[in-house]
C-alpha cells in the first residue's frame, strides 16, 4: 500500500506544488495509511502485492484523492 501511496505522491507532483522531502513524504503517507481501510495497509502474509492488484486496489480507493487531502495537511504545517 506504501507503494501505492508514494506513487500517488509521485503523480500530484507533477501537476500540484508541494514539498516532498524525505520528511514531508513520511507524514504525507503517515496521514494518508492512516485514511485508509486497514485490509489496505496490512496485507495479510506480509508478501508485496502484485501489479494487477495494486491496479485493482487503486481503481477501488481514491488513493490520489486521499493522497491529495494528506498533501494539503502536511503543507499547512511542515513539520521539515
Ligand atoms: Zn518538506
């Protein structure tokens, strides 16, 4: 799920200003794993997801929209 999450923060980059330094990334997925349905977050054998469920998983779940909420949290108050 971090995965999908860092890609996410990847992707608002290109389109939305914000800081992504080691820190704020940190809180940014922090906030936003924190939004998310915990059968998300955890998965259950500990293995890594496959392409097509992270696919799947994101098709799901506004995880850009979460994301993007989670971006505009952190850059109100950096904690860098
Ligand atoms: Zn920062």
């Amino acid at each position: 799920m971090e995965v999908l999450v860092s890609q996410a923060i990847d992707d608002i980059k290109k389109y939305y200003e914000f800081c992504a330094c080691p820190q704020c990334r940190l809180d940014i997925s922090a906030i936003s794993l924190n939004q998310m349905p915990p059968r998300y977050v955890v998965s259950n054998k500990g293995d890594s997801y496959g392409r097509a469920e992270l696919l799947a998983m994101q098709k799901d779940l506004d995880v850009l929209s979460i994301v993007l909420d989670s971006v505009k949290a952190v850059q109100k108050q950096p904690r860098h």
